[in-house]
C-alpha cells in the first residue's frame, strides 16, 4: 500500500496521517487544540482496540507478554494502527 493511500485511510478513520513521532507531533502543532484533543483521542481509541484484540487472541503467557510489552511504547501503538489501517484495503 503506498503512503498515500495509507494517508487516506488514515483521514478517513478520522486519525492523523503520519506514523513516526516527529511526523505527529508537527500535525498536532498545526492543529487547533479542540481539533488535537480528538484526534489524540480517536488515535487512543484505535490502539486500545488493537491492543484488545490481539490479547485476546494470544495463547500463552508470553504471547500476553510480549503483546503488552509492543503496545507499551508509542512506535508500537503506531505501527498497531498502522498495520490496522492497511488491513482495511
């Protein structure tokens, strides 16, 4: 999927368009502080779900393990809703 597709969807699931912190933290500057507010939240949102669902599809304690530890930092929330994103196609 090219970026600008990805960016796409990215709007459309009502989310920024950029998925390295140097990227978001620019947009979110950009944006009026209500506008960042929802944004962040939405962003929240689609990870929470992603986080979710892999948890409950893990089998084993390590699995468990390793998927929160993923989520634990923000490159990995991204690259969750990212990867979510590019299942949509």
């Amino acid at each position: 999927m090219s970026n600008l597709e990805l960016s796409i969807k990215a709007l459309q699931a009502g989310i920024l368009p950029a998925f390295t912190g140097d990227e978001v933290a620019k947009l979110l500057e950009s944006c009026d502080p209500n506008e960042a507010h929802r944004l962040k939240r939405k962003f929240r949102k689609m990870w929470r779900k992603e986080m979710k669902k892999s948890l409950r599809t893990a089998s084993t304690a390590s699995e468990v393990k390793r998927t929160m530890a993923s989520f634990s930092s923000p490159s990995g929330r991204r690259h969750a809703v990212k990867r979510k994103l590019e299942e949509r196609g």
